[in-house]
C-alpha cells in the first residue's frame, strides 16, 4: 500500500512534520510556496496542511484530483473555499480549541492593562516625565466582571477572574445554570450585566445576533465608568458609538485586539488616551502555535490512514460505507436542530433527539452531532458537527438520544426536543423516498412541509380569518408565497403555519404578521 503524501504550504513545527514522519506519511515541507507553484504540483497530494496564508481556492481544487483533506492550523477557515471542496468531497478541518488559553490569558491582560493604565505609564516614563500623580488606576478585586459570550474561552477568562477575587457575571443564551454554578459565575441576562458591570470583555462568535451586540443604545444602558475588552471579534461593538462615550467619559476606557476592518490602519478607536489596541495577537504565543500545528498533524494522519474524521466543518465523523444512507438523514437532523435553534431564546437546558424505525439502525452518533450543530449555529456561528457535542457540554447542555421501532405511518422518524428555562418544544421530520428531508410534526400538532431557503412560521389560534388577514399582510409588502402548510391540534384549538416565502421578510412585516388576531408567535426561517 503506497503512503498517502501530504503537503504543508505554510509555516508548520518540525515537530508537526515529524507526527507526519512518525505515522507512516509521506509528507513534503514547502512554506511559503508560490501559488503558480502549488497549482501546477498539487495534484500529486492526498492531504494539505495550512495555516492562513495558503489561499484554497476553487481554481486551485479543480487541480487537486487526488486531494482527500485539508487540515487548517486554527479556527478560520476563511481562506478556504469550503463549499467548493464540500462539491468535490474534500473533508476540510481545523483546531478550534487550539488558541484558546492564549485568546483567554490575552483578555485577562487587556484587563489589567486598562485597570492600571499600563501602555500610557509606560510611553510618559520612557520619555523621562515621571507623572506618577497622573496615572490612577483602579483595583480589579471586587470588581464586577460581565462577560459576554460564556463557551469555550469566555469559561476560561471566568475562572481566571474568579481567582483575582472579582464577581463574575455572564450573559449566554447557552450556559446552563448548573455549569454557571461550576465555574462560580452568575447567569444573568445582557440588560443586567449592562447596568451592573464594572468590566465587560466579550467572547462570542459575530453572527446576526450579535453583531453589535454593544450598540450605541447598549452603551447607554452600562454602568459610568465601565471598561470594555474585545478580543473575540471586530463588530460585536459599534466603535464609532464606542469612541462617542469615551469622548464623553461615560466609558472609561477600552482594550481591543480586534476590529471591524482588520488590518486596522485606522480606526475611530485610535488615538484615545483611554485605548489600549493590539494587533490581532490573541492567537500569537509560541504554545498555541505549536498546539495546533501538532493538532492539524494528528487529524490529517488519523483521517488519511484509519478515516477518523476529527474537527471537520463540512462533514460529520462517519466512513465512506456509511455515508449514502446517513447523507439525507445528515441533513434532517441538521435542519430540525437548526429550526429549533432559530426559535430558541431562553436558556438552553436540554435536547432529547428520538430515533424511529430505519434511522434507528444508523450510526445515530453524527446525527446526533449533526442536529446539535444545527440547533447552536444560530448563535455560535463557529460549531461544526464534530465540535458541537463538545461544546454542548462545555455549556451544561444535556444532550440524550433514544431509539427504538416505528410505531406510526412512517418508516423513519428523527423528533428533536429542546427544553430552556421556560418551555419544552418538539419538531419531528422524515426522509421520503425522493431524498428530500420534510417536517411532519410540529408541538405535537401534524404538518407536511418541506425545508425552504426562506420560510415564516407561525404559531396562532385555530380561528377563521387568519389564512386571510396573513396573505394580505405579505401581499400588500410585496412578498410572494410560494407554499403554504398547515396543521392544527383540533378545531379551534392550537394552529402551526410554515409559509415558504421568496426572499428576505423585513421586520416590519413580522410585525404585521404578529399583530394579526390570534398570532402568538411569528418567526422568519432560513435554511
């Protein structure tokens, strides 16, 4: 059996190399190689590791025929194009967890940095001024420390926070309250940790839902006097808003190693004498650089020799054999758990995924993780179907599969359960022969729909009018109904709709929508 050959074209560890070595890889060591370069050679290779300077694109795929996978040396993936390695069946991984000791230990020193004005104390002693009076800094001890976005980092800025002796409190949809309690932290919601933080560092991913999370109104509503650190992602804070209550001295000072336009050659932050700013170095220690170069060099070997799948963000952890039965059933658990997650808003306790029939016979494990990705993209933009597990659990999210015989109409059912603080919620869905993943159950109430790019569900009171009164309302914006699904728990009783829609639903059509008689809930859908 010949040896698969692997190529890293960045900056890898000779370490790294020789876990390649040691595993029986064949593995040719070219960073910084030209891209005309790696075109015309990439062909020859079964693996590719990178880091970020290599450029993955789909004119550079159409030459890698032999390719299998692509294993990045860190979190973003954004110089790869992933739909188009998906398209040719390349598994593309990367080490999620790999920087983040580093990003958390950065936070913590932005912290201190801005508490005791250390950047400007240094710049006034070098230059021989000796203003020991100017410089009065602020103890972290007993301070309120809100941190926003409590997973895999954000849990470990807590507990380092926690042993300087400051109260941490937390704002995550997704942090249970007993895993609030393991780290000796307090779940509060985002309006309390505004008005009750003394430093705020935020550590979650830049979705819809958090972009700008610290708007110009959210900074109105913090506490005079507050700090602010950002080393997750640039626009999770309106910086321009940001720069107007530093202006104002409402915000005392901020600490960012991210930026909304990177690289930051400018920016409205700069220039402040209450800034502290670094380059993007949340991720530049030696440690993690090392860490998830042996990473990415363990997850190549491991896949390319035994087809262990580790990390990959486009495909879950399952073997060529089993892959045409799981693919459509892949993807139904993934849209369930992605409806569900689109509709959760409270904290997340609990899923309870059940398998019926067939699916039951399945490798029920990457479904499982395909639905858990589903239901936690929303929010966490970054998850991926083997990770999604792992950050479940890092969030106190008790994850329960069970299986057992079809005892309906239909020869496979997944049904996914969500439980929050306030409310359980079903949705069931099949596979039918066309290949097609449908919902057949909403709440308990029976529906047939199919999943559409763009869909409004609503929940609503049987009662007659609202098939009317809701076509006028889509109507009079413009928006044209493609399908229409109904169901109902009985007459006059709880109704469910799933519209598929052409287009985006503005807000204010929502609105319109929640305002009709009856409506209970309005919700646009994207899959």
């Amino acid at each position: 059996m010949t040896a698969p050959k692997v190529l890293i074209s960045d900056k890898l560890s000779e370490a790294a190399v020789q876990i390649f070595r040691d595993s029986g890889v064949d593995v040719d060591f070219r960073p910084g190689i030209d891209k005309d370069e790696l075109e015309q050679i990439i062909g020859n290779y079964d693996g590719l590791a990178i880091r970020s300077a290599t450029k993955v694109t789909a004119k550079l795929l159409e030459k890698a025929t032999r390719l299998k996978v692509i294993g990045r040396a860190g979190i973003g993936v954004d110089n790869v194009d992933v739909p188009a390695a998906t398209a040719r069946g390349i598994i593309v991984m990367n080490t999620p967890f790999g920087n983040s000791i580093t990003t958390a230990e950065h936070a913590i020193a932005l912290t201190f940095a801005l508490a005791r004005e250390i950047p400007a104390a240094d710049a006034s002693t070098q230059a021989g001024k000796w203003e020991k009076n100017r410089f009065m800094g602020v103890e972290l001890t007993g301070k309120t420390f809100g941190i926003i976005g409590c997973g895999n980092i954000g849990s470990i800025v807590a507990e380092r926070a926690v042993g300087l002796r400051m109260k941490v409190i937390a704002y995550d949809p997704f942090l249970s309250p007993e895993r609030a309690r393991d780290l000796g932290v307090e779940k509060v919601e985002l309006e309390d940790l505004l008005a009750r933080a003394d430093f705020i560092t935020l550590h979650t991913p830049l979705t819809e839902k958090t972009k700008n999370i610290l708007s110009a109104e959210n900074l109105a509503k913090t506490k005079k006097g507050v700090r602010i650190v950002n080393c997750a992602r640039g626009g999770l804070v309106d910086e321009v808003a940001l720069r107007a209550a530093l202006d104002s001295g409402h915000v005392a000072g901020a600490a960012f190693d991210v930026f909304t336009v990177e690289p930051a050659k400018e920016n409205p932050l700069f220039g402040h004498p209450n800034v502290v700013a670094t380059p993007h170095l949340g991720a530049a220690t030696t440690e993690a650089q090392e860490n998830v170069a042996l990473q990415v060099a363990e997850q190549i070997s491991d896949y390319l020799l035994r087809g262990a799948i580790t990390n990959a963000i486009n495909f879950p952890s399952i073997t060529a054999e089993e892959a045409p039965k799981l693919r459509p059933f892949v993807e139904l658990a993934e849209k369930l758990g992605s409806f569900a997650g689109q509709l959760t808003e409270g904290g997340l306790k609990s899923v309870r995924i059940t398998y019926e029939g067939s699916v039951a016979q399945l490798k029920v494990k990457a479904l499982t993780s395909a639905a858990v990705a589903g239901l936690l993209r929303p929010i966490l933009q970054d998850v991926n179907v083997v990770s999604a597990p792992a950050i479940a659990r890092e969030r106190g999210i008790v994850i329960e599969e069970t299986t057992r015989e079809a005892e309906g109409d239909y020869d496979a059912l997944i049904t996914l359960t969500v439980t929050t603080d306030d409310y359980e919620r079903s949705i069931v869905g099949t596979v039918f022969a066309d290949g097609k993943p449908r919902i057949v159950g909403i709440k308990g109430i029976k529906v047939d729909a199919e999943f559409a790019p763009s869909m409004i569900y609503v929940s609503n009171e049987d009662k007659p009018g609202f098939i009317g009164r809701f076509a006028t309302v889509l109507g009079d914006a413009g928006i044209n109904i493609a399908t229409f699904a109904l169901g109902r728990d009985a007459e006059g009783g709880s109704a469910v709709a799933l519209v598929q829609v052409d287009g985006k639903v503005p807000q204010a059509v929502l609105d319109g929508v929640h305002a009709i008689p009856g409506v209970k809930h309005a919700h646009q859908l994207t899959f």
